[in-house]
C-alpha cells in the first residue's frame, strides 16, 4: 500500500515492459503515471476488490491494483510470453496470492461473474484491426461496473457517443501526452508522441 500517487507511480515504473513486443497485438508500454491515475483514483472511490485487468501485457495495472489492497485481480492476455512476464513480476513482489493469471482474448473475454472495477489500455486499431478498443471496451463494461480505460484523444466525442449509446456515463480523469520509444521496423522518429484520455465508464 503506498501512501501517495507519485509513490503509486515509482513502483508502476519498476514494472518490466515488453522486451520484444509484437506489432500485430500494439504491445506498447502501458504509461506509469496513467496507469497510477487510474488505480489511486480508484482506490480512493473505495472500489479496489475484485478487479480485471483486460489486455493486461506485462501486468502493469494488475500488479498496481493487488499493491494497493484489491482483493483479488484476474490479468488477462492472448500473449503467453507477456503472461509469463506479468507472473513473473508480480511472484517478485509477493503479489500472486492476489492475481490470477488468465490467457483469452481481451475483446472476448472467457470470464463470468462481475468485477467492481475494470482497467485497460486496448490497442488502438492501427495494427490489430479497426474497432478493437471499443470491442475491449465492451467486454470491460459488461464485466464490471466501473471501468478505466485509455483512448486516443481525438476518439474522445465517437467514443463518447458509443458509451451513452450503452446507456453508461464517460468522465475523463486525465489526459496526457505518452512518449513511444522506436520498437517497431516502421519507427522512424526517436519519440512518437501520442495524446490519450484516460476515460472512466460507469452508470449515469
């Protein structure tokens, strides 16, 4: 438990990235202070019990959320070697009593019951095919009932309309440049700066 959202963010940066991500899955890191703004905020709504993190990569969120007292987080992942990883990481922080470690497809996830809360970081389409944000974000809403969940920042007003057309609520809770290191052959620029919404999806 960590008594501050800077603390909260240093130990999210200590969390290992992908060493060879995969281009087709947008394995890109998972940003440390979004990923610190997401859980802090919800640790103070009282809401970290049962958690899911969809899309859960190396197990950024997960490891977060079990740090900062949820009682159980499943850490779902189609990639095995990023499973592998996030196990990894969090039996290093005596963590794994708290996590399960699931392998499904985010967009489908093979999950029943519901969670109090939901995080995700969805690729963006780029790579994986157009609409698999909003796919994450509709298995996330159907899980839980609250859900963080990361966007480009331009989507914001489409998905928006989506949501309320689920008959659910987006607040933005930050908003925020990420700085994407050349891990990729397409990768010309030493930094790609992309602007995203950190989105909160809850009822009315």
């Amino acid at each position: 438990m960590f008594r501050s959202k800077k603390e909260l963010e240093r130990f999210v940066e200590g969390v290992t990235v992908f060493r060879r991500p995969k281009q087709r899955l947008e394995q890109y890191p998972t940003d440390a202070h979004v990923v610190a703004a997401a859980v802090w905020d919800a640790y103070m709504r009282g809401l970290l019990d049962t958690a899911v993190d969809l899309g859960c990569g190396t197990g950024r969120f997960a490891i977060a959320a079990a740090a900062m007292g949820a009682r159980l987080v499943v850490c779902l992942d189609v990639d095995p070697e990023a499973l592998e990883v996030a196990k990894r990481e969090a039996v290093s922080r005596g963590l794994l009593d708290k996590i399960d470690i699931v392998a499904g497809d985010a967009a489908r996830p093979p999950l029943r019951g519901r969670f109090r809360v939901a995080f995700q970081n969805p690729p963006f389409g780029i790579w994986s095919g157009r609409g698999v944000d909003i796919a994450f974000l509709a298995a996330a809403a159907s899980l839980a009932e609250v859900v963080y969940t990361i966007h480009k920042l331009p989507t914001l007003d489409y998905v928006r309309r989506v949501v309320e057309g689920w008959g659910l609520r987006l607040d933005v809770l930050d908003v925020a440049t990420l700085n994407i290191k050349p891990v990729f052959p397409h990768h010309r620029k030493r930094l790609h700066k992309v602007e995203v919404f950190l989105g909160v999806v809850r009822k009315g």
